[in-house]
C-alpha cells in the first residue's frame, strides 16, 4: 500500500519569500508519478506539479519547484516569491502504476500562510 | 469545456435520508474518480470508472454507497440511509489515460447530515 505523509500540519512565510514543504511517501512500485495539489479555502483542488518518478531532473513550473530524492523517497516544494494567492492547503499525492491501481494517495495536507 | 461540473455544491439533510450527487467530468476525460475529504483532512479514494464500467472500490464504499457512471459520461454518487459520519466534502475527478497530467478535480459537493 501506498502511503504520502507531510509532516507539517501548518507553515507561514512572509510575502516575497521562500518557503518550502514537505513530503515523503512510500511505494513499492518502480513506476510512479508525484503530485503537489493546492486547494485555496472554499474552492476546487488544482495541480501545481508534478514529477515523473523515472525523471532524475526536479520539476519546476514558474515560482514552483520540487526536491525529489527518489532514495529517500523525499519530495518537497519549494514557493519562490511568494505571493498572498498562495495561501492555501497544499497536498502532496502519488500514483502508482502497480496492480492497475489509478488511485491518486495524498497526505494530510499542509496549511499555507502568507503573511504580507 | 468549463472543467468538472458537480451538483450540487451544497446538502443537508437529515439522518436516515438518501442522497444523489452528480459529477460532469471533462468531456474527453475517460477516467472518473469520487473521492471524499473531511475536514482536516486529504482526499480519500472512493471509486473509479474507465468509461461505464467501475473498475475499482475502496473498501471506505459501504454498502449504502454505489456510484454509477451511464454512457460514460456523467456519473451519480447516492448514499442510502445516511448517517453523521457522512458528513464530508465529496469530490469528483477526471483524467485523460495516464497518470502524467494528474487529475482535473471538481469544486466539490458538501454534504452536512443532521
């Protein structure tokens, strides 16, 4: 079974800031793709990035980027700049291809705060 | 195409009531997903269809739940006989073949049972 843990039930950054969450996870498959989705209060869950576990280089998309250590079965999310439209849950989640299984397992969420 | 449609956004009902959810996924999407999600928490997996047919459960889908995707278009989540423990965020997704572009998730419907 797969399981996704984010260790930090609630974090804060000042605006224009970096800040970074984390994620770690655990597959038995060789073959698996890792998502970060952001929910902002009372609104749908969107994809922010996402990293093919085959892919050795970090995916980055704008002000996000991600620290996969595939050994360590790490994978975190780094906000460059941010902004006040960032705040939000975030969730870390992965695939795994094994057993035709197509469910995505998130983690618990971590509470972003951005402080202006 | 304006994304995942879901329907409706909100319901209450009372304990022992039946309700029905309904979910508009992508219209080239042929993968369907419900998931549901309470407070505090991370979606948790439901049941998913390829097409019309259901393809996998999660042993959290009761026997007062069945989910129902007709055509392979839209889908219907119903939860008979309710009860407080229902009470949750309920949300559908949907995706082309292939894990690479991840889910397209629906605002979805809150479920309050009194």
């Amino acid at each position: 079974a797969q399981t996704v843990t984010q260790s930090q039930p609630e974090m804060s950054v000042q605006e224009a800031e970096t800040v970074t969450l984390s994620c770690t996870y655990d597959t038995s498959e060789s073959d698996y793709y890792l998502f970060w989705y952001k929910q902002p209060p009372s609104r749908q869950m969107i994809l922010v990035i996402r990293q093919e576990a085959y892919k050795q280089q970090n995916a980055t998309e704008n002000r996000f980027s991600v620290n996969f250590q595939k050994a360590a079965k790490s994978f975190s999310l780094k906000i460059s700049d941010s902004q006040l439209g960032d705040a939000a849950m975030y969730f870390c989640a992965e695939w795994g291809s094994g057993a035709g299984s197509y469910q995505l397992t998130f983690g618990k969420g971590t509470k972003l705060s951005v402080i202006p | 195409d304006t994304g995942v449609s879901q329907d409706p956004r909100h319901k209450i009902t009372k304990r022992g009531q039946n309700v029905t959810f309904r979910c508009d996924p992508i219209s080239e999407h042929n993968r369907l997903y419900w998931y549901r999600q309470t407070l505090g928490q991370g979606p948790e997996f439901l049941t998913y269809f390829q097409n019309e047919a259901q393809l996998e459960k999660s042993r959290l889908l009761s026997d007062r739940f069945s989910a129902e995707r007709p055509k392979g278009s839209f889908s219907t989540l119903e939860i008979q006989r309710t009860e407080q423990g229902d009470s949750a965020m309920y949300l559908c997704a949907s995706s082309s073949p292939g894990p690479s572009y991840g889910y397209t998730f629906g605002s979805g419907t809150r479920l309050t049972v009194v």
